[in-house]
C-alpha cells in the first residue's frame, strides 16, 4: 500500500432517470437495512500519548466543518509507545522523571517539555495535569478498546481513556479503574472482564500494531484516510481539512450515491393532487 502522507509533531452507470431520490442515508432504510458505505478514517494512538489527544480534538475540529462528515467514519487502532513499561508499579512512577530517563535529558528539560505540551493542550481546549499522570503499561487499556469497537463505542472509549489518563490522573493500567471506565459508557461488566481476559482482544491488539509495523508507522497519532493518504502528529485543524476534503473526493467519485430507475405511474404526492 502507498501513502501519501503529511507529517508533523508527531513521533510518531446506469441509465437512470431519476427525481427526488432521497439521500444515501434515507435510501439504506429502504434497501434491507443494508449498512450504508462510509469513507474510513483509521487512527493508530495510544492512551499515554499527549498529542494524540490534540490530535483527536484537531481532527474533530475539521469534521465540524466538513460538509459530508455523515459520511465518514473513525476507526480506531493499537499502538504502544512503550510496552516495557512494567504491568505494575510498587510506587507511583513521576511522569517528569520517566520522560528524562526515557529521553536521557534532565528532569527540568522534562518538566519545560510537558509544559509545552500543555499550552498546546490548551489552544485544543483541553486540561493537562502531569503532575498527577500515572505512567502505565497501556496494553490492558487496548483490550478494552477493542471490545467498544466491537460494540460501536470506539470514539467513546478513547475520549474517556484520554480525559482519565491526562485529565483526572487515574491509573490507566490498573484493571479496576478501567472496568469503571468500561462501564461508564455503557458496556456490560462482564464483557469489560472478558475483554482481560479473552486472548481475542490481545490478539486484535496485536494485529493492529503489526499493522501499523506494516505501513511504517513510526509515532503517533497517525491518521490514514481511505488508504490513500496519511496525516502524521496533531496537525493544525486545517491541515485535517484538506485531507478530507481531498480523500472523500476522490472516495466518492469511486463510491457514487446510487440513483434509482423510476417508471413513472399513478401517484399521490404531499402538495399535488392524486392522478
């Protein structure tokens, strides 16, 4: 597969004669409840990453003002940016200190990083609190993602994981804490537990960073639109425009909305007489 991909701050024919048709999203009631086509959007994150989090809130900034965002579709997919983190810590771990032993930089460049971080944080309209993050192994946390995908709540379970992990200060790792979260929108305890413990969901992780592996994914957040092109880091919102307004382009000419054949007959209609 080729990409074309713009990257940032990131580490990361019918002969139809046809009148009033209704919209592709009316016409899938009227066809066997067919599901209807949408132009994919797949996104490779990680709950520990800040800037996909402002990547999120970017992205969603662009939908708001993309006519057809009714017609696209976000997909959410596994990636770890460190899975050596241990499963569990005996103290907490300093998010500062972690970072300046990661990078091998001084705790103080560590603490002026976050706070970069933050006022980015900030412009997207969210609230960073790194003195109270809890550095944590994510992989659990993408168990539970893959289990709301499976349920159709994906984008719910990142914006509650996001705001949990960088917001609240909640350890992301800790099996509890994320069957609370799980529950919070609306999944079932049981299959929150199943989800721990079904090799299933470990396996979709998996597959999901083998994935990014396979297309070269190198950091995070990195959106890939219709398989086509490929947004890398929390780019400007306008950026994120462009890519859609380019990829769903391009995907409808590919995907047309069907029209209908009419053979006109007797007929009423709301605002004419029957005839």
């Amino acid at each position: 597969m080729s990409l074309w991909i713009l990257s940032a701050c990131g580490e990361g024919k019918s002969n139809s004669v046809a009148k009033d048709v209704p919209n592709k999203d009316t016409l899938s009631n009227m066809t066997d409840n067919k599901e209807v086509a949408k132009m994919k959007v797949e996104v490779w994150s990680d709950i520990m990453c800040p800037f996909c989090y402002i990547g999120k809130r970017h992205y969603e900034q662009a939908l708001k003002q993309f006519a057809d965002s009714n017609n696209v579709e976000i997909v959410w997919k596994s990636f770890q940016l460190d899975p050596d983190i241990p499963s569990s810590f005996d103290t907490k771990v300093n998010v500062y200190q972690y970072l300046a032993d990661r990078k091998g930089i001084s705790y103080q460049q560590s603490v002026a990083m976050h706070q970069n971080v933050v006022n980015m944080a900030e412009a997207a309209g969210l609230s960073y609190h790194f003195d109270k993050v809890v550095v944590a192994n994510s992989f659990n946390a993408h168990r539970l993602i893959q289990l709301a995908k499976e349920k159709g709540k994906g984008d719910e379970i990142e914006e509650r994981l996001f705001h949990a992990y960088f917001t609240e200060g909640k350890d992301c790792g800790d099996l509890k804490v994320l069957s609370e979260i799980g529950t919070s929108i609306g999944l079932s305890s049981d299959d929150v537990q199943d989800a721990f413990t079904n090799d299933v969901y470990a396996y979709r992780v998996k597959q999901d960073i083998h994935e990014a592996d396979s297309i070269r994914v190198s950091g995070v957040p990195f959106f890939v639109f219709d398989r086509k092109y490929a947004v890398s880091g929390a780019q400007p919102t306008e950026v994120f425009l462009s890519t859609l307004t380019k990829s769903f382009a391009e995907w409808r000419k590919n995907n047309p909305v069907s029209a209908l054949e009419v053979s006109n007959g007797p007929a009423c209609s709301p605002d004419k007489d029957c005839n």
